[in-house]
C-alpha cells in the first residue's frame, strides 16, 4: 500500500505535475512493464500488457480492383486499399500482416487463389492492392481478400485509489486509438503505446506521465495582442465588426481550429462581432497560391487580399520545406501585403507530422522542432510586427502528458482530429489578454 501523504499528493496531481518526479517504468519482458511510484514509501508492480488485437479478415468481398500503379510514391494511393488497414484519405502503414494476404475468385475454400505479381501487385507497408493487366483479374470481376492486420492501442498504468497499480486498457482503432478513461480516484502513471503490428515492448512504447498538462507561459504585460495585434483588439473590446481569414491548407480546410479561435474570442469578448471567412487549398502551399492566375480558385490576390481581412490567421504545414531564408524572403512579402491592406497577422506554426518525414526516429524526447521552416517563422516573428501562435511547442510536448503525437492524426500521417485542432486554438489564445476587459499596461 502506498503512503497517505503520497497518495494524496497523487490524487491532487502534484507527482505527475511539472517539477515533480513522475512513476519509473521499466521493462522486464517482451510484454510486461515494472511501474515504481515516487515515495516514500515507493510502490512497485510489474504488469502484463496485453499483446496488440490481431484481426483476421476471411472472404472480405471487392467489388472490383483498379490497376495496380507502382509508379505512385503514396502506397496508399498504388491500388485499392483493404478496408481493415483504411484511415481517413489513406491507410495505417505496417498494420497488414504481409504474409496473410490471399487474393480469390470467390469466398470459400474452392475458390482459385490469385497469383501476385501474376494476377495482382500490393503494396504491403500500406496495404493497398490492384490488378495487373495482364493477369487473371478483369476490371469488372470481384475479388475476395483474406489477410490479418492489427489494429493500435494505447492501456494506461494507473495508480488506483487505495494504492494498487492497475492496467485500464484502451479500445484498439486502425489509426487513432483513444487514452482510456480512468475511475474517479485514480491517477494515471503511464500509457503503452502499441501501435499495431509489433513483436515485442520496447522503452519507445512507454510514455510515463511527465506533465498533466502543457506549462502555459506565464502571462505577459503587455499581452502579444496588444503589441501586435491593437488593432484586432480593439475591436473585439469595442464590438466593431472583425474580418477573420483563415489561409492555408488541408488541415484549414477541415474548418477545425479556425471555429474553435472564434467560439473562443466570442466566450472571452462577449460584445465581439466576428466574420470568419476561410480561404484553403488542400496540397498546396503559399508558392501555389502566389503562382496562380488571375481568376483561378485560389489566386493570392483575388481569393486573400482582395477579402479585405482584418486579421490573418495562416497555417501551412504544407510550407515546410522552406528554410529560414525563403521563409524570411516569401513571408516578407506577405507582411507587406498585408500591412498595405491595413490588416493584421498570425502565424500558426505547424503540427507534427509522421516521424519519418520530419527526420525524427521517436515519438519521445521531441521537444525541439528540428524543421527550418519552423526555425524561420519563429525568427520572422521576433523580427517583424507578426503574432507567431507556436502549436508546435505544443505538439512537441505531448509525449509528456503520455500522448504519442501520431495517435493524433487522422489519416495517420499529417491530418490532425479533433483534439488536435485544439492546440491550434489554445496556441491562438495565448495571444490575447487573460483579462480582455482590461487594458495589459
């Protein structure tokens, strides 16, 4: 049993909390975990985690197959993608089991089995599959598939009101599997991420508690609105008419963090009269926007300055590409644009994406963004009169609060959910005043 003093401590959030010492979590085997809370007195359990939720999918029918194309970069995108591996827009990458695949010409085990690279192609990182024309599936013939796939899932470690250490263990989903609710008393120590297909536990699968929440920093006098943003302000104290454009790209598209900033300024300026307008282009970047035509869907001029804004609010993860140089050189630009308009300007810095394309090789231990592109707009913003709502700072401490950053995204790549879109808009409303009603000097 653990100490009252300490157990008290735990309940109120204090050992997990920012400063204090979280539980130490240890593997002991290919799926067990010793969890030592802080004393004293400390506790110790060593737990089983279950091992991940392998499902077998028999006969699943196709209508028909499109043409294998191996020309595509996107393994999603080669063939049609198995139904138990599909995310949003894409597929969970390394969930199909790639000796399990078994293509037929009907359900049952009389069926004629398809012959791959005869017959059909697949993609088996990401679990898409397609005909080959000179094989033995017609366009219009349909096709029964076989195959195993796991699914993700997150179980939480938790400290239990009496001091036992306990497994709550998550719900498995393809792609973005949910932390698991915990009972009233308890307090979650660690989560353990199993995100699909692995053969055993390793310490990139453990996330102890290090902060229950994101350290907000402390206010500021004046706040970054007042300094730049007045104008915006303004007019959200004095209710006057506020022209909000969102720009960017497919994560803008979503409609998501842009709603939440204005339900937000509304809740916080009651009297505020705000126009929320989105301009968003998905797959494309600022240059896409600059090298469009007069009259086209998205040309920079028509479809953002000529929306005569009050405040911008750009994302564009689709940007990342630029260095600190084109950065300052294309984002310059658009300052001047923008300032001859009148209007003000926040720049979101983007979420994390997939490690692989961000150059990282872990979920962990990732606090520094390692992207130019990120570097430069921190830079842009402390030269220039910009506001910078920094959500990477935010992503890049997730693995503190237990949250593997890329159980966040739905299409498992660079699409965040809802409760990504959220950091976007606490990141917005850091910017403003705690006490809008009130002038910061």
């Amino acid at each position: 049993m653990i100490g009252k003093s300490l157990l008290i401590g735990l309940l109120c959030g204090i050992a997990p909390s920012h400063g204090a010492v979280p539980a130490e979590v240890q593997l002991t085997g290919d799926w067990t975990v010793r969890i030592t809370t802080p004393g004293p007195p400390p506790v110790t359990a060593e737990v089983e985690i279950p091992k991940p939720d392998i499902l077998t999918i028999t006969d699943e029918k196709y209508e028909t197959l499109p043409e294998f194309d191996g020309k595509i970069g996107a393994g999603w995108r080669k063939g049609a993608p198995l139904s138990g591996v599909k995310a949003s827009e894409c597929t969970m990458k390394g969930a199909l089991d790639p000796g399990s695949l078994v293509l037929k010409d009907g359900p049952g085990p009389s069926a004629t089995v398809f012959t791959k690279g005869t017959d059909y192609d697949a993609d088996l990182e990401w679990g898409s599959v397609g005909r080959l024309p000179q094989g033995g599936i017609r366009p219009d013939q349909p096709v029964w598939i076989s195959y195993r796939h796991a699914k993700s899932r997150i179980d939480s470690i938790v400290l239990s009101a009496d001091g036992m250490i306990l497994l709550r263990r998550g719900l498995p989903h393809a792609v973005t599997p949910e932390i698991p609710s915990i009972a009233a008393g308890e307090v979650r120590l660690a989560n353990v991420y199993l995100p699909g297909r692995i053969g055993a536990l390793s310490d990139e699968n453990l996330f102890p508690i290090l902060e229950t929440v994101y350290p907000e920093p402390e206010s500021q006098n004046p706040s970054i609105a007042e300094r730049v943003l007045p104008k915006t302000l303004k007019k959200l104290r004095e209710g006057k008419p506020l022209r909000i454009l969102a720009w960017g790209d497919s994560v803008t598209n979503f409609k998501r963090y842009q709603s939440m900033f204005v339900e937000r300024l509304k809740a916080q300026f009651p009297g505020a009269r705000i126009e929320l307008i989105t301009e968003a282009w998905g797959g494309h970047n600022t240059g896409s926007y600059l090298a469009e035509p007069a009259g086209s869907p998205h040309n920079y001029q028509e479809k953002v300055l000529d929306r005569k804004p009050d405040l911008v609010v750009s994302e564009f993860v689709n940007d990342a590409g630029l260095n600190e140089h084109q950065v300052e050189e294309r984002y310059s630009r658009f300052l001047a644009d923008f300032e001859k308009l009148g209007a003000e300007w926040i720049i979101l810095t983007p979420h994390y994406v997939r490690p692989d394309w961000m150059g990282l090789t872990s979920q962990k231990n990732i606090d520094e963004d390692p992207r130019p592109y990120v570097k430069g707009l921190r830079l842009f913003a402390g030269k220039h009169p910009v506001a910078l709502a920094d959500a990477s700072l935010r992503y890049g401490r997730l693995w503190r609060q237990g949250i593997p950053y890329l159980t966040l995204m739905e299409n498992n790549i660079n699409h965040p959910n809802q409760f990504g879109h959220t950091l976007f808009a606490d990141s917005l409303m850091a910017l403003f005043p705690k006490r809008p009603d009130l002038p910061q000097h």
